[in-house]
C-alpha cells in the first residue's frame, strides 16, 4: 500500500493500529458521519466526493434503506486504487478526478462530501459545482470542523465555526435538514509527543508557529477556553429546493 496510515489527509481502517486511540476515535466519528449521510439519501445516484480510499462510500451503500448507485471521486490514484480493490461492488465504483474541477452530466440524486472543504482554497467555488451536478430535490450532506484545527493540521486552509460554515450555503436553495455534532477530546500529551501514529503528521514545532501567527494563537486559546482540549465537527445534510 502506497498511501501513508499516518496522514490526516485520508483515514485506511485497516491501518489503523489498536493502540493507536487518536486514529481509532477518529475512524468511529468517520463512521458515524457516513451513517448519518446514509439516514439523508435519496433513490438514484450518489456521488461521495473526496472519497478518499472508499470505505465510507461502501458504508452509505450498506447502511442505506434505498436503491442506490454510487460513485466515489477522489483525486489519488492511490487511493482510487486502494478503494476499488476494497470497497468495490456491483453498483458502487471509483474514479480519480479532481473534486473542483469534476462534472457528470447526468447528475446524481444525492451528494456528500465529508472534511473536504476545509482543505479547498476556494470552499465557495467547490460548492458552485457540486451543486451544478445535484438534482432538484437531491441531499447533499457536507461535513467539516467547527473548531480551528488549521494550526495544528497543516492540510487545512480554513478554520469554521458553525455560523461560518453554515453561512458558505445561504446562496443557494437548500434546506437544511438535519445536523450532526461531534466532540473529540484530544490528548495535549499525545499532540506534544506526536506518539500515536496519526500524530506524526501533525505541524511540527507549534511553538515557532504561533510565534509567526500570533493570531492563530489567539484563536486557539480563544477555542481551548470555550471547548477545552478537543476537537469539533459539524455535518448538516441540506434538501435542494429548486
């Protein structure tokens, strides 16, 4: 397998160790997120953009109480590799494409996209085309943090707040439709001694970060005062009106 377990930018379940707690937190809370979108979507095709290795494309699929074909998109060919060997089955296959640039044009009835946008330059324009290849009626059910996690995440440009993010749909015709909240308590001592697997790729040397980005600092004190030491996440699933 080419694809490193201790990267935060795509979960393997089966790499992830027993003793590994921050990795096996994190694929329980992925879990529950692909559950929830499976509650959300709608007969026809669905599209998880952002798959990753495909496991939670696979979930949605077994979970759903609907007919269903899906399609998973990431932009690793690793990846795509991993989930088609994995995850494949009749009705559910893998493509590597570019999620800001991919289109279809027979578009799909559902849509999800889980802790993907936070790791975009342009969340907005992201949006404007996924929407493009969502049908009238369709679900799209879109995840990401809603605590900051950029100082310490070196793969993600944006930090959200629920206001923040729920305010990057307001342009279109969506309704909201139900919503998942997530805490993770993270261990200071592990991120200090980056001794879990997926701690490793954490940003080194946060001192000299904040040191360059006080405002990031501030941030982070700001969200430890009101949160404690823990991670948040927030999943909405949206009905498209029009």
């Amino acid at each position: 397998m080419n694809i490193d377990p201790a990267s935060l930018v795509r979960l393997v379940p089966e790499a992830v160790e027993p003793g590994d707690t921050t990795g096996q937190e994190s694929l329980k809370l992925h879990e529950e997120r692909y559950r929830f979108a499976a509650r959300h979507v709608r007969p026809g095709r669905m599209l998880d953009i952002a798959c990753g290795v495909g496991y939670g494309t696979r979930l949605v699929v077994d979970e759903s109480n609907v007919p269903l074909t899906a399609l998973g998109v990431d932009l690793s060919e690793e990846a795509i590799t991993y989930a088609s060997e994995h995850y494949s089955q009749p009705g559910t296959s893998f493509l590597a494409a570019d999620a800001m640039s991919y289109r279809d044009d027979d578009g799909f009835d559902t849509i999800v996209s889980l802790e993907t946008i936070e790791h975009l330059p342009q969340p907005g324009q992201f949006l404007d085309g996924i929407l493009t290849l969502l049908k009238p009626g369709g679900s799209l059910v879109v995840s990401a943090p809603s605590a900051p996690t950029k100082d310490v995440n070196p793969h993600h440009l944006h930090d959200f707040t629920e206001s923040s993010f729920r305010r990057l749909f307001e342009r279109y015709d969506l309704t909201e439709e139900g919503a998942l909240r997530q805490n993770q308590p993270v261990s200071l001592l592990s991120v200090i001694r980056r001794d879990e697997t997926r701690m490793r790729d954490r940003r080194p040397n946060l001192p000299l970060h904040y040191l360059r980005h006080p405002g990031a600092l501030m941030t982070r004190i700001g969200a430890t005062f009101r949160y404690g030491f823990s991670n948040r996440y927030l999943t909405i699933a949206w009905q498209r009106t029009a």
